[in-house]
C-alpha cells in the first residue's frame, strides 16, 4: 500500500496516514452528464473555414441552454459535494479564521493617523466597518451592511475616507456583482449623507475624494447587466459634489489629443492634494496608456482642457507631480528593466529627462514612493526576490533590510511634504507584516493596527526557486513550494499554477488556502510563464498575441521538469488556470493531454477566437489580438482551447466553474468547451461544470465561504483522480 500523509496533526486519529491507495486502480467510471444541445456554425475568417458546433450556447436566452447550464451546475455539485474528504478541507481553511477570531477585508489610514476597517469576527459571514483614532482608543462600530438591505447580500466591497477622516465612502456590493453602490457617511454622526452614487467600478480606481473633500469622482458603468453585450463600454468618469448632481469629467466625448474609444477605460487619479493636478489615464488591458492632466480647480469649475502628458510610447508606469513641479516617473522606454526618471510638470521633456535611478542589471524596479527625505523605491528579481532602496536629494544610495525578508515589499507614501513611509513585507510561506519605517533612525516599527496572523502549521515549508529550460531554451523561473523533509520518489500529488497575460505577476505570495494543499503533503508549483511580468516587459510580451504560445509551452516544461526530476509522475499532477490563466490550462491540456491527471479551470477563457464580441471583448483585443487581422486570427485559433478538442483523444479529469453573472469571461465561452469535451473526449473520466446562477467573475464579492468552496473542490476533484481513498465518491 501507498501512504500520504494528507492532514497530518488537524485530526489526532488520523496522523499516521488519512489516504490509503490500493494497488489496484479504481475506476473513475460516473454517470454521464446532461447532453447539450449543438447547433453547428460556419465562420470564414481570411479564407480559412472555422466550424463552431455548440454555438447555440451563445444564446442565453434560450431556455434550452439555460436548462442545460443548470442540469450542469446540478450534476457537477452533486458529485463535488459527494467527495468524502472536501468537509475536512472546509474545515480546515475555516480553522485559520476560527483561531484567529477575526480577518479584516479592507484597510485604511488617514495622513492624521485614523485607521478605518472592515472585519469579520467568529462566525460572521459578512464584514462589518469600524474606526479607531489611535490604537489606545475604543474601537467604533461605524457601519453594517445588513442595514443597506434585509438580505446579506450585500458586502462592503470598498471604503474610502477623505483626508482628514470626517467623511468615508463605503461601497456595497451584491453577490456575484462587479459594480457597486456608493454611500457617503460622517463619521462624527454616522449619518448617511444624501449623496448615492450609483454604478461603481470600484476595482479599477476606488472612488477618489477631491483635494477639499467637498466631493468625489469614480468611475461609472450605464450598463449593469454583465451579460450584456455593451457592458463595460462607454464608461466615465463622474463627479459628485455633495448637494449636486453628478457630472461627467472624463469620457469618450472628452476633447483630447488622441481619441478615447468605447472600451477604453477613462479614469482619473490624484495624488497629492497641494500639486493641485488631476490625472486622467484612458486605461484597459494594455500594458501603457495615453495620460493627460489638468489642474483640479478647472475640472471642478467645468473649464477643463485636458493636456496629453505622456503617450503609450512612453512606456509609462508609475508617476507623480511635487508641489515643487517636478515630475517623477518610472518608464521601461529604452531599458529592459525599468528606470525612474524627472522632468518639469509644465514644461515636460522626456527626451532630456535625468535619471534619478538607472535599471538594473538583474532585478526589475516595480515601484517608488516619494517622502519628505528622498526616494524609496522597491526591486524584483524573477518575480520572487524583492529588495528596497532608499536615495537621497543628494543622490545617495542604499539599500534597506526589513525586519522580516519576503519575496514581495510593498511601500506606500503621504507624498514629498511628509517623512511617513508604510512598508508591507509579504512571503511566500509567511503571511503580510506592516511596518513604519523612520528614515532617521533607520528603525522599523509595526503597526500595531495591523496584527500578524501566525500558521505554525507552515513552519517545515520550504521554497525552492529554479529557473528551468522552456521548449526553446529559454529559462523559465518557477516557485516549487513543498514540505522540507519531502521523500522525492516521483508519487507525491502536485499541484500547477500560471497565469501568464496582461504582464501581471502573479506572485507565489503568502495564501494560507493554497498552503493548505502543501500543509497536506502535497506540492505546489508556480510556473511564472512568458505572458507575465515577471521579467520586465519584454517577458510579457513574448507570451503576447502571435508568441501567446510561450505562455502554455512553459507550464508544459515546467511540468515534464517535476517529472523528470523526480518530485511526481503523471497521474499525481493537476494543473489550475483562472480566467486568462485558461488559456495556458486549456492549451496545455489539449496539447499534452497525457501530463495532467486533472485539470482545474475557474472562469476560464477557452473560446478565444469568438473573444471579441464578448463585453469587455473589445479591450482584449489590445492583449490577443482580433480576427479583423489575419496574423492575429491565427494566433488566436492557436490559442482557442475550444478548437483544439478533438474527438477520440483521451482526456484528463476536468473541472471548470463559472458564474452566470459573469461579465468578463461570459458563461457560454466555457460552456462551449466543456460541451464538446464531454462529447468528444474517449477516455472515462469526469468532465465536470460547476455552474452558479448568482456568482460572477472568479466567485468576485462572494464572500470567505464561497472562496473555500473554490479550493476545496479544486483540492478534492484533484486528489479523487489521483486515486486517493478518502476522496472517492461513496455514490
């Protein structure tokens, strides 16, 4: 008999071993799923014909698809449910915010020191938001959401207060919802000013009060249904003045240099507020973005003339205005590896700008915040060696050690007229700690606000990093996390995770839910892929529309690398993918079909070439490119997992949710792949789609309870394929 030592020391009587293998193979023989319904199509696009044969489920509003997304969503949860150990490893991630007694949400701090947080406490399902004006004070129970509604579903899904902390925004948002509806409340009162705001896009910007406090502006949705195909187009920005009715500050309609399209996102940001600018950035899924400004005086006064203050040319990525009237910003133009610059605000000239701290040779300047003393500004080296460094007016160099080594420093600053400076350090295997830190004393204090959390559970995990050779040679870093005393006999369950689009770097950071898999004695493994930006731009962009293939050729070698290395074997390897990270799992999977004993998809994108006219399709163009252009149609063919299904090839183990409110990734875009899955696929093995009616994107604004439901059913479809007794489903 093979043992593995899954949930060592949470239930005394089952520490020696929980899952016991036999050596004979069970079956994973279920009953067959509802049959969709296909209604083939025809696409030509450049000459070549594209048959689309479940494109009837594009129609929502047939009660024929809809009853068969909810025959799919009622057989995928009867057998999720049926897995024996998934209870145990609900239990197990409720256990951390049982010891703990409660979690915050949402956190923020004032320039005078008030702190303002959302937190559940025992039980509680759904955050409530307090205040404190020092730590030695009483805590204040400001507001809770149940009062918003009879129902609980509605959650503090954003909070603001203005500078001084006398007015906080507080947004809620329901289930499964992207947008949100704004309250505006004084503090001192608790009263609940006659200001709504309506429609809030609150995870591109917040909601930004203006520099007197007199109101604030955000960015605004006139759809609301996310299965509606204008959804996200022609957003804006508004302003609501309190005791006025809002008004547009910032649209397509706006009279600037470069035209702002439709799906392009107009949002607007401020800083500081004695630079007296306001910034408006047309935003989307590109890496860089047109951005303009104005003084914040003329918008307000509804006499704005945006001026165009860098282009998409510039490569710009962070930046900010002094009240001095220099401009400092950080720009990949010209460097691999990012630079931090200064010009003139009025008078900008990128050309001749000096450079305040060149790039470095072997780490990427991700960030930099600036305080009364100088400059701070943080690196990263292959996505998981962070460092923090510290330069002077005079020009002075250094680097700063934390108390607490991580592979991820955060930093955040009050601007040049104050000496605050937060900084956040968070690892791979230890959770975020806050400090202040004070420049003339070169000391660190915590922030007593902000407790650490502790998980002497994940004291014998280590982490290993490795670069690895991809399909062309090519050293692809990857994070392998695993228990210290791990016997390498090639038969130890690992778990694969990418994400790979947009330049984003999804960090093997700190997460005591996926520890859990490793807790458990499994391994868990990052492949930060071509696609992301772990390697600066230029490794986004070779995982980027006609090189998308990098993206999943990585994942491949990353696993055939754990393999051959002796760590697992293919019938104890899952991999994960959500949302774009779909297209890296679904074309792994179809590509090497005979690596993964389970495939695990949360909202994945699959139908890739249909993407376009998806909502929010048209800003996906600028990262996968559109079928108007035929280069870029067949990249995205390539990259559809969809149209790589084929008939009579065996398949692994799969199981993709999704939301039915879903407004980035539409329900019918896996619908399709899962339908021709199950009908093509000749190997026995479950194809599962857990549909929910009431959730929206990744299980967005759900809730604790909904995103232990995600891990444990990834956890417990992953571990029943493998074979594992305590997974078996009993019907």
């Amino acid at each position: 008999m093979k043992r593995i030592l899954f949930y060592k020391g949470l239930f005394s009587i089952h520490i020696l071993c929980l899952f016991i293998v036999s050596c004979d193979n069970k079956s994973n023989t279920i009953n067959k799923p509802p049959i969709a319904p296909s209604v083939s199509a025809v696409d030509t696009y450049h000459g070549q014909q594209v048959e689309d044969p479940y494109r009837n489920l594009e129609n929502l509003k047939d009660s024929t698809v809809l009853n068969w997304l909810t025959e799919q969503g009622d057989y995928a949860f009867d057998y999720l449910e049926n897995i024996p150990g998934k209870k145990k490893i609900i239990e197990q991630l409720q256990s951390y915010d049982k010891k703990q007694n409660f979690s915050y949400t949402s956190f923020k701090r004032t320039k005078g020191g008030i702190h303002f947080y959302s937190k559940t406490i025992g039980d509680e399902k759904v955050a409530k938001l307090y205040y404190r004006k020092d730590f030695e004070d009483e805590e204040v129970l400001l507001y809770d959401p149940s009062d918003y509604a009879e129902k609980e579903q509605y959650r503090i899904s954003y909070i603001q207060p203005d500078r001084n902390g006398k007015k906080i925004v507080i947004c809620l948002g329901e289930k499964g919802q992207e947008l949100s509806q704004g309250l505006i409340m004084d503090v001192a009162t608790k009263q609940i000013l006659p200001l709504k705001l309506k429609n809030v896009l609150h995870s591109f910007i917040g909601v930004r009060w203006l520099s007197d406090s007199s109101g604030v502006f955000y960015l605004y949705s006139p759809i609301t249904d996310p299965t509606d195909k204008n959804f996200l187009l022609d957003t804006k920005t508004v302003l609501c003045k309190i005791g006025q009715n809002p008004v547009t500050i910032f649209s397509k309609d706006s009279k600037v240099e470069n035209n702002i399209n439709p799906e392009d996102f107009p949002l607007i940001y401020n800083y500081d507020a004695k630079d007296g600018y306001l910034f408006g950035v047309v935003g989307g899924s590109d890496s860089f973005y047109d951005i303009y400004y104005a003084k914040e005086s003329d918008v307000v006064s509804n006499n704005v003339s945006w001026k165009l203050l860098f282009k998409k040319e510039d490569k710009i990525k962070r930046f900010r205005a002094t009240s001095e009237g220099d401009l400092i910003y950080l720009s990949s133009k010209d460097v691999v590896h990012n630079q931090i610059l200064r010009t003139s605000m009025e008078n900008p000239d990128l050309v001749n700008a000096e450079i305040l701290v060149p790039e470095k040779k072997d780490a990427t300047i991700i960030t930099f915040a600036l305080t009364k003393s100088g400059l701070f500004y943080t690196t990263l080296k292959n996505g998981v060696e962070a460092k923090l460094y510290f330069v002077t007016h005079r020009g002075e160099e250094k680097e700063i050690i934390p108390p607490r080594q991580s592979g991820n420093i955060s930093i955040g600053s009050y601007g040049p007229d104050s000496d605050f400076l937060r900084v956040i350090t968070r690892g791979t295997t230890s959770p975020s700690v806050n400090y202040f830190y004070d420049v003339y004393q070169n000391e660190f204090k915590r922030d007593l606000f902000i407790p650490v959390n502790e998980y002497p559970q994940f004291d014998n995990i280590v982490v290993e990093q490795k670069e690895i050779p991809s399909h062309d040679g090519v050293k692809v870093p990857i994070t392998i996390i695993r228990d210290k005393d791990l016997n390498r006999d090639g038969d130890t369950p690992t778990l694969f995770f990418g994400y790979g689009s947009y330049g984003q770097m999804a960090r093997a950071s700190f997460n005591p839910n996926f520890l859990t898999w490793v807790h458990n004695g499994g391994i868990l493994v990052f492949a930060h892929v071509r696609g992301d930006g772990y390697k600066g731009e230029a490794w986004h962009k070779a995982g980027f529309k006609m090189t998308k293939p990098n993206t999943w050729k990585d994942m491949i070698a990353t696993t055939e690398y754990m393999i051959k290395e002796g760590y697992t074997n293919p019938d104890k390897t899952a991999l994960w993918g959500s949302s774009a990270g779909g297209i890296l799992a679904g074309r792994a999977m179809t590509d090497r079909p005979d690596l993964y004993k389970a495939v695990i998809m949360t909202s994945p994108a699959l139908n890739m070439v249909r993407s376009e006219i998806q909502p929010n399709g048209k800003n996906s163009i600028k990262e996968f490119g559109t079928v108007a252009i035929k280069e870029e149609f067949e990249a995205l063919l390539e990259m559809d997992s969809y149209h790589h299904i084929k008939k009579g090839v065996e398949y692994p183990a799969t199981l993709v949710t999704g939301g039915m409110k879903d407004g980035r990734v539409v329900i019918w875009d896996p619908a399709k792949f899962v339908a021709k899955l199950q009908a093509y696929n000749a190997a026995d093995t479950p194809i599962l789609f857990a549909v929910k009616t009431d959730e929206g994107h990744s299980g967005s604004n759900s809730g604790k309870m909904a995103a232990y439901e995600l891990y444990a059913n990834t956890f417990s479809f992953a571990l029943w394929q493998m074979g594992y007794e305590e997974y078996q489903p009993k019907n």
